[in-house]
C-alpha cells in the first residue's frame, strides 16, 4: 500500500509531535494511533528523557491500544509515525496484534544521519520492522516530510555535543 494524501496530515502531527519532544529535552519521535474508521484515538511522543529509554511514543501506543480496544479495532488501526519503529517497539505493535505502520524516515535513514553527527550507536541494533514484525504491513519513507524530520534530529544531537 502507498502513502495516501489524506494520511498526510497524521503524518504532520508526527512531526508536530517530535517538535514537542524536542522543545522539553527529548528525543524527536511522535506518534499517532488512528482507528480503521479514520478517528484518531491516541497520540504520544518520546518521553526516555526521564531516563526510561523504553517511553517511546509506538510503545506507548501498543499498550494504550491493548488496554483500550478490541483484537478486531486494533488489527484495523495505523500507527502513524515520525520514525520506524524500533525493535522494541516493533515487537510490541506485533504483539498487541494492531494493524499497518506508516512513518515518515527509516530507521536507515535515521542510522545514516546519527553517524554522520558521530553519534555512537544505540545500545540495541537497528532493524527494519520487517525484520523484526514480519507479519505487520509497513510504509515508508515518505519524502515530502523526510527533512522535517531529519532537521529535528540534527537540532537534537547539536544540542547535546
């Protein structure tokens, strides 16, 4: 499946949503749970830097969805996201059984421009969800948002050298 215009906007408050991660000290991530009806039901950012590096925003949405809909409503969600999924967070989307991931810059991508800021690596290896969740459909990256995203990260990592 291919990125839809009308998904743009939950794609932009991704981005909005970093944004505020970012602008309280944390890591630029954002996420959006929407329903297969299209309403959005829930919405987080990053939150690891109260030092619990496991408050990112998908994980977040696995567990808020796990406790608040049903195995049908969570199969027919998306989450809408500022960066693929982790392999934590992944794992966690696939065993709440919810539906299709969409996000805006690849964990490769995201890999390429933390190296270039020599920033070390994270203590867990980078995945595709694919690898990780292969039964979960993924889209991604989708190129009009990408440099949104990748100036919060570099703002970020400037920030902290």
């Amino acid at each position: 499946m291919v990125v839809k215009e009308a998904e743009l906007p939950h794609l932009r408050r991704c981005v909005e949503l970093a944004t505020e991660a970012l602008e309280s000290g944390d890591e630029p991530f954002g996420s959006v749970l929407v329903g297969g009806d299209g309403t959005v039901l829930a919405e987080d950012h990053n939150r690891v830097a109260s030092g619990d590096h496991t408050r990112h925003p998908e994980f977040e949405l696995a567990r808020w969805s796990a406790a608040h809909l049903t195995p049908d409503e969570r199969a027919a969600a998306t989450v809408y996201t500022s960066g693929e999924h982790c392999p934590m967070c992944a794992a966690a989307h696939a065993w709440v059984g919810l539906g299709r991931i969409v996000y805006v810059a690849s964990s490769e991508q995201l890999a390429s421009w933390l190296s270039e800021l020599g920033v070390p690596a994270p203590p867990v290896r980078t995945l595709p969800v694919a690898e990780v969740a292969p039964g979960v459909v993924v889209d991604g990256p989708v190129p009009e948002l990408v440099g949104e995203v990748e100036e919060l990260h570099r703002r970020f990592h400037r920030a902290r050298a």
